[in-house]
C-alpha cells in the first residue's frame, strides 16, 4: 500500500491539530485530532474492503505464435465490471522470453468497461513463453492509497525460429519452386529400358525383359542431383553470448529454419543436429515440407545448455545420418581458444567424405578494441590484448581451412546472407 495525496492531507491535518491541542486548554480543540484520524483510518480500512473485491481482469491479446526477434504487436485488454472508473497503474511484466517493457503506465477503466494498452513485444528465446502475473496497484475509492493487486493474463505464446520473410536473404541462383533436373547417370532410380549397346555393363541386362522380347534390353538409372545437408547446432554456454536482440543461438536457429526453406525448392533433402558436451536433438535429413516443420518443431524446444562445446559427438552421430557424401554446417563459436581443438578433431572426423563448412559471428566488439586509439594508460593493453584474441581465431580459421573446411565468418547481421552465399555456390559449382 502506498499513501496517496489525500491520505498525507488528513496526516497533517491531524498532526496539526494534535499539536494545537497540546498547547491549547480548550477540551474540544485538544481532542480535535481524532476526527482526521479517524477518517483516514476507516477510509483505509474501507478501501482495502473493496479493493479485494473489484471486479478487474487482464488478458493479453496477440498471436498464440511469436517468431524469433521479430517484433510483435499486442495489447493489454483491461475489463472492469464494477460500477464505478478505475485508476490502475502497472508494470508490463514480461516472461523471459520476451524482451522487457521497461516502463510503468498508469490508465484509466471507465465503469463497466475496458481499457486497451498497446505493447510491442520482442520475442529473444525459443519454446513457450507463459505470461508472469502483472504487478499492479488501483487507487482506492475515496483516493487515500493504492492498493496492490497481482492481474494475471493467462497467455502463453510459443516463440518460434524466424521464417525466410525477408526476400534479400533468400539466394537467387535457383528460382522458387523450380527443381534440380535428373541426368541419366548411375543412379538408383529406373529411368527407361532401351536396347542394349555394346558396352552396357552385363549387371543394367533386365534379363525379364530380354526373355519377353528375345533380344538384350537394358536399364537406364537417373542421377539425382540434390544434396543432403546436415545442420549441426552449438548450443553450449557460449550460445548465450548477445548476438543483437537475439543470443547467438536463437541466431543459429533462425538460419536453420531458413536454410529448411531455402533448399526446399531445390529438392535437397536436410536435417539437424543439436549439441554441447553431448547430442541433445537429432532430426534425420529429409526433404520438402515435412524437412521444414521437422527441424523448426525441434528448434522451438531448444535452450542454451551450461556445458562446454563439444563437436566431436555431433561429428561421430552426424556421419550415421548421411548416408553418402554430403554437405556439413557447423553452426558454432569460432573466437574461443577451449573449443578450437575440439572442432578441429570433429572436421578430421567429417572430412573428407563430407564436406564441412564452419560458420560463426565474427565480432565487431573485439576488431573495434584491437584498433582502439590510445587515450588512458590502459587502451595499449586491451588493444593488444584484442590483437591476440584476433591472431588466435585467425590461425584457428586457417587450420580449418587446411582441414578442407571452408570458414564463414561474418557479423550477426551478415551472417545468414553469407551461409545462404557459401550453399548456393557449392550447389551452382557442385562441390558436393
């Protein structure tokens, strides 16, 4: 409970007049006091009464489905079913999830009516988000106190990795919704029987119907052309590390779950991988839609793990779901030193079979202190420490590199259009 102005008004009145009291013999006047007193005391004691009993409810109106640092609109839909207006002052309580709203607004609920208070909600993690209760107070019905009052809107959203919305990230190389041709080759689907030509090795005879038509009759196999992709998710403590909005693995989720739609027309089939110390979610490479709602189902249960990376798990289960050769994205840290030797080990374990290709934020924090004008005694040795830290992440870029996999390195914002370029060159080169 927190006093309002009118309630400090009768503590000085009664103040006063307590004091006159004391110096004054008039018997009347010396117990005057007790009249504010006693006003104040019954009014508390009334609107605390009734405070427990007005009719106010809250409910959070917005989409059941938020995605993954996209901004969403909604509001608060305040109703009260008293009889008389309300005074409500409350804090936008957020669950962790959702960005906070950081400010206190105070509104006003006509009788018998609602109060819509719009909000701007930010979605930075995945999974399902219930609404914390609100905190809030009313001013009282003779305007002496507000009264605490917990509101709880009963919303749950559930934050889901961000969909390929922005055409300027989707690759150009492959029109949408066109499909890689199938060449005749060695393949395992039958494309057509034919005559046989001198040369035909003996195992294409299709010796039923050789017999069928009395002369040798041999099978022609189609050559897929589409790729499998397993993306592979650092999702350790390092995952928890800012990367704009979002941390850097909701970043990593959300270039998954567009690359899902991205390959989708070019008929590749891809899967996922999650991991820290160990495997923690795996989703077997496939294609079309079913790919799509696959890996983004998978990703919305996904949370940042307190455990060191680990990719040489991920390595040894990632070469059990492709079947043959196919392309690697490691989606991880490429800035610290614990995990280089890890990584290294798990490129040795993938390639060459598979390619490989790393990627990973490239901060801008650190280039912009490894070049830091000295101005204190102190900007020499952090510049010279980032000077370090940039020469060790190189040299780790140039090991893997050596290990025959290509490096990605680029900032948070850059980086799904750089891993969308790397994917699309590889499949216009067939490097895979």
């Amino acid at each position: 409970m927190h006093l309002a102005s009118r309630a400090y008004v009768l503590l000085v009145l009664t103040a006063v007049l307590a004091i006159a009291g004391l110096w004054s013999s008039d018997p009347v006047l010396a117990g005057a006091w007790r009249l504010p007193a006693l006003l104040l005391l019954t009014g508390l004691a009334l609107e605390g009464f009734l405070i427990r009993r007005t009719p106010l409810t809250v409910r959070l109106e917005s989409a059941v489905r938020a995605f993954l640092g996209r901004r969403e609109q909604g509001a608060f839909l305040f109703r009260n079913e008293g009889s008389r207006e309300l005074q409500l002052e409350y804090f936008p309580a957020t669950p962790p999830g959702i960005e906070p709203l950081d400010s206190s607004r105070r509104i006003r609920i006509a009788a018998r009516g609602a109060t819509r208070d719009p909000v701007t909600l930010l979605p930075v993690r995945l999974g399902e988000q219930r609404w914390p209760e609100l905190p809030a107070r009313l001013l009282g019905r003779f305007g002496l106190a507000w009264w605490p009052r917990s509101l709880s809107p009963e919303r749950t959203i559930t934050v889901s990795p961000d969909t390929l919305h922005a055409a300027r990230s989707r690759p150009t190389g492959n029109p949408a919704g066109s499909r890689p041709r199938r060449t005749v080759g060695a393949g395992s689907e039958l494309h057509q029987l034919r005559g046989y030509v001198p040369g035909d090795p003996i195992s294409r005879i299709d010796w039923k119907a050789t017999a069928r038509f009395g002369t040798l009759i041999s099978r022609e196999f189609t050559e897929d052309q589409h790729l499998d992709i397993v993306v592979a998710i650092d999702a350790g403590r390092l995952s928890r590390v800012r990367a704009g909005a979002i941390d850097r693995l909701g970043l990593y989720a959300n270039i998954a779950a567009r690359l899902a739609e991205v390959v989708t027309p070019n008929d590749d089939r891809i899967g996922l991988v999650v991991y820290s110390d160990r495997v923690h979610a795996v989703a077997p490479p496939t294609r079309g839609l079913t790919a799509v709602i696959r890996i983004r189902r998978t990703l919305e249960r996904l949370a940042v793990l307190p455990a060191e990376s680990d990719p040489v798990d991920a390595a040894v289960r990632i070469r059990t779901l492709l079947r043959h050769r196919g392309l690697v994205v490691l989606l991880t840290d490429l800035e610290d030193a614990t995990i280089s030797g890890q990584l290294a080990r798990a490129v040795r374990l993938l390639s060459p079979p598979h390619l490989v290709v790393v990627a990973g934020v490239q901060s801008a924090e650190i280039a912009s202190l490894a070049r830091t004008p000295a101005r204190s005694w102190r900007d020499p040795w952090i510049a010279l420490a980032a000077q370090e830290h940039e020469a060790r992440a190189h040299s780790h870029r140039l090991l893997l590199e050596r290990l025959g996999a290509p490096v990605v390195a680029a900032r948070e914002e850059l980086l799904e259009r750089a891993v969308f370029a790397r994917y699309e060159s590889l499949r216009r080169t067939r490097r895979v």
